[in-house]
C-alpha cells in the first residue's frame, strides 16, 4: 500500500467516524427536542389550570388568615 492509499484509507475511516459522530448527535437532538415539546406542553397545561384557579376565588384578606402557628 503506497502513500497515497494510506491517506485514503484514514480519510474514509475518519468520514466513517464522523458520519457515526453526527447520527448519534442527530438522535440526541431529536430526544431532547421531543422532551423539550412535553415539558412546553406541561408547562401550558399548568398555567392554564393556575390561571383558571385563581379567577375562580375571590380574594383573600390577611385577616382570614390563620396565622402560621396554628
């Protein structure tokens, strides 16, 4: 095997590595991304039931409330 064939040879290994490399990254983007969007989706739910919570009641006095050693 001559110079140049060696040099080809671990260039091919290297893009091998690369492209293994990148398809695992690719993966973990896309995992991260899809529980990126459950968290986003919860985060909403979550507001909208704190949002709808507080309409519901009226407003607390201090004085109704108990004090906190009680």
């Amino acid at each position: 095997m001559n110079d140049s064939e060696k040099r080809l040879t671990k260039l091919e290994m290297s893009i091998a590595h690369l492209q293994h490399d990148l398809e695992t990254l690719d993966k973990a983007v896309l995992d991260n991304t899809e529980k990126l969007d459950r968290v986003f989706t919860m985060l909403k739910r979550m507001n909208e039931r704190f949002e709808s919570s507080g309409r519901d009641e009226s407003p607390r006095k201090p004085e109704d409330e108990k004090p906190p050693h009680y």
